[in-house]
C-alpha cells in the first residue's frame, strides 16, 4: 500500500493515498459531503469518499467527529 491511514482515538476513518484525502463512507459523513466523488485508494480496495475542503479545519474536525460515532472499534 505504501501510503497513510488516519485515526481517531483508536478508530479508522481514512488515510492519504496518492496524494488524496479519502474517508470511509459512512451515513454522517454522506450527509456532510453529499456530492463527494467517490474513488478507491488502490486496486482491490472498496470505494471511499473524497474530501475537498482540506484547508477547512472546523469541517474536517465535524466530519472526522461525526463519522467517529459510526465507524467500528479497533479489533
């Protein structure tokens, strides 16, 4: 794989591949970024969702929060 996964206290919710911010799709985060584009990080992968608003950091901080909620505990 070679690129980065992103946690949040102990949770997965993304990673940085190819130089793109992808996040899990899950509901809040559909609900947060409705027109994302959805992309797969590397061949064989399921799809994830883009994230744009890099630069925003109260967007990212709601998105990251809110999908942290759904997403499952660290086996």
């Amino acid at each position: 794989m070679g690129e980065y996964l992103l946690y949040c206290n102990g949770k997965l919710f993304g990673g940085i591949y190819d130089d793109r911010f992808l996040v899990k799709p899950t509901e809040s985060a559909l609900e947060k970024m409705p027109e994302a584009r959805r992309e797969l990080p590397y061949d064989g992968a399921k799809e994830m969702l883009l994230v744009e608003e890099v630069d925003d950091r109260e967007f990212l901080k709601e998105l990251v929060m809110g999908m942290w909620e759904e997403l499952p505990a660290k086996k």
